[in-house]
C-alpha cells in the first residue's frame, strides 16, 4: 500500500506534468476531480469555469469547513518559445490538498461537511471570484489554504500560521488636455506636461510610515507620430499596495485626488477608473491559532514561525471579504525554495511536502474538534 510521502509525490508529479494557465485547466481538474471521486466524495466540475468542489458530508448537520488550493500554472517565453510552468507551486498546493483529504477521508467527520475546493485562475486574480459567484463558498463556515514560501522566509521544517499578503491594486487614468500645433503651445493643454505633474504629485503622497504601502506610476504612454502636435490624451497605470484594507482605501483617495488636482493646475482632466486587484489578508484568531497548533504537533515548537507578512497579492483572501461571517487561515509551508516564486528555475524540497500534508490533516481534525 502506498505510504502518504509516495502519494504526495506521485500526484505533485503528475500535475506537475501537466501545466496549464488559468481557466485552461481541464487535464489538472480532470485528474484532482477523478481522485476526489475515487476516495468518496461527491464531486462537482466546472466550477467557476474550470474548478473542482469535493464534498465529504456526515449526513449530520454541523459546521463545513474547507480547504482550498490554486490550480494554474504561468506563461513564460524562453528562448523565444511560450511555454506554462508551475513557478508558484500550485501543482504543490493541489497535491498537498488532494492527498490531506484522501486521507481525511479514511475519516470522515462525525458531523458536518468537508468541502474541499480546487480554485482556478489564481495568477489572474480572478479565480477566487469566479468560485464565489458560483455559489460553491456560500456554506462554508471556515476555510484554510497553504503556500509554499521562499527560503528567505522560511526553510524547510517551518512553517507560519498566518501568511500575510497585502493588498494589490491597479489603477487607471486618463488625462485629457486641448490639442494645438507645436509653434502654437498656448493655445492647447498638453497632456504630457499634466501627467508629468501627476507623477510628480503621486510621488509626493504620504501615509502613515509604520505601515507597509507603495503606489508607483508603472505605465503612462501619450503623444503620436506627429512631432510638432501638442498631446491631448496620455494614459496612465498606477501599481498600489497596502498591508491592510483600510490602508488601501485610504490610500486610493489619496490617489484619486492627487491625479485629478494636479491634471486641473495644468489646465486639464482626469478619469480615474480601479481596474481591479486583490484585498490584503484578514485572518480570524482562533484559526491561526489553530493552525498554529497544527504545526506545532508536526513540526514541533521550533518549527513554528511568526505571521510573515509579504507584499506580494493572492485571491485567497476574497473568500472572507465576499462572504462575511466565513473565517480563514493561511499556512506558509518552508520548503527551501529558490531562487524565488514566478522564477521559471523555481525549485523546492520536494520532502517539504508530506510535512504540508500532515498540517493540513491536523487542522481539519481541529477545526471539526473545535466548532
């Protein structure tokens, strides 16, 4: 019989086979969907467009509780090929998930429901979203995930119960001048010269310095083929991060205002429209708490890391803002990965894995022991 360590193995192997970019995952949701039927659950496809949904129920009414992972892969070009990776383990995450409820399984809860979600188009950010509006999170009470982290974070045999990502957001902007001929500048707005003064005055926000928060003008494009017309239209992409929602909503006024007032002193208009983004992590305290006990009882007390907070954005987190009164946690697993996340070279420690499995199995034990 197979030994948890082979089976992780043997799945990460298999996912890891076979790559595909978000909302294209149909060979991974085919085999996860399969092995969740295989160990005795119901199963549902197509979930928000390619996910999976594996329910375990008691047939006893009492709490359901969930654990999710990400499925895609990303696109790269390498030597002039496009080519899909797994550079973000999720091919790990769906192999940890998978194998924790197969054995989960074996034991099922005595009340209540394990439901157990296989999330598409995390990379794009809008995976999480899309799972949500198909209703398949509209029950779920708890909700826990895992990720693999850097080496600078965290090696081998640690892991966090509370992976803090910010929030990530992206902003447009249009700024609207008066077209004029080059030997005529007076008589026109140049949007050039406004967007020049709204990068000046973006640069200029400020916000409280103990906490972590950037905004960062990252495209602006304006001007045509013509080098003597005055510009009228220039273009503009904001990259904002924030620690903590709040900070983010704060910091989009300030934003939007220091846009809008410096296009006006150049004698023009600006739209600013929020393209979309991710909101930052909002943990409930019992379940890090939990999770915290979890790896604890795997990797003992040296094992067990702080919160690490990270600026980095994931979509993990829309389930608890859209669904208020559902509770989550995140587990950072150290893995010894280099040389970084979305690094086409992305390595790890493949051993790190049953270790992910155990924490997992724990937790769910706990959290159906606990509600």
């Amino acid at each position: 019989m197979m030994s948890m360590e082979e089976r992780v193995r043997e799945v990460y192997a298999s996912l890891h086979a076979i790559p595909e970019i978000g909302f294209t995952e149909h060979r991974t949701a085919a085999f996860l969907a399969e092995a969740a039927r295989a160990a005795g659950y119901a199963v549902e496809t197509g979930v928000g467009g390619t996910g999976v949904v594996a329910t375990l129920d008691s047939g006893r009414p009492g709490p359901v509780v969930g654990l999710r992972a990400d499925m895609d892969a990303l696109p790269f070009v390498i030597d002039g090929e496009a080519v899909c990776r797994h550079a973000c383990g999720h091919d790990a995450h769906s192999a940890m998930v998978l194998t924790a409820a197969e054995i989960l399984a074996k034991s099922p809860p005595e009340r209540g429901r394990l439901k157990v979600l296989f999330q598409p188009a995390e990379e794009l950010l809008t995976g999480a979203l899309s799972v949500i509006e198909s209703g398949a999170a509209d029950d779920l009470d708890m909700l826990f995930g895992i990720h693999l982290r850097p080496i600078q974070e965290a090696r081998i045999g640690q892991a966090t119960p509370a992976l803090c990502h910010g929030a990530s957001h992206v902003v447009d902007a249009v700024i609207k001048g008066v077209p004029s001929h080059g030997a005529r500048p007076h008589l026109g707005v140049n949007a050039i010269d406004a967007a020049a003064a709204v990068v000046a005055a973006v640069n200029a926000i400020r916000l409280d310095p103990a906490q972590a928060w950037s905004v960062k003008t990252t495209r602006l494009q304006a001007g045509g083929a013509a080098a003597n017309n005055i510009p009228d239209r220039a273009e503009m992409v904001f990259d904002l991060r924030a620690q903590t929602n709040a900070l983010m909503e704060e910091l989009h006024g300030k934003l939007a205002t220091a846009v809008r007032h410096a296009a006006a002193a150049s004698g023009a208009e600006a739209e600013v429209t929020v393209r979309g983004g991710v909101p930052a992590a909002d943990y409930a305290p019992e379940l890090v708490d939990l999770a915290r006990e979890a790896i604890r009882a795997v990797l003992g007390d040296d094992g067990v890391l702080g919160p690490i907070v990270t600026p980095g954005g994931e979509d993990f987190h829309f389930y608890a803002v859209k669904r208020p009164g559902l509770r989550a946690a995140y587990v950072g697993l150290g893995c010894d990965l280099a040389p970084g996340l979305h690094h086409p070279e992305m390595a790890f420690k493949i051993e790190a894995l049953p270790k992910g499995v155990a924490i997992l199995v724990d937790l769910v034990g706990r959290a159906f022991a606990r509600a």
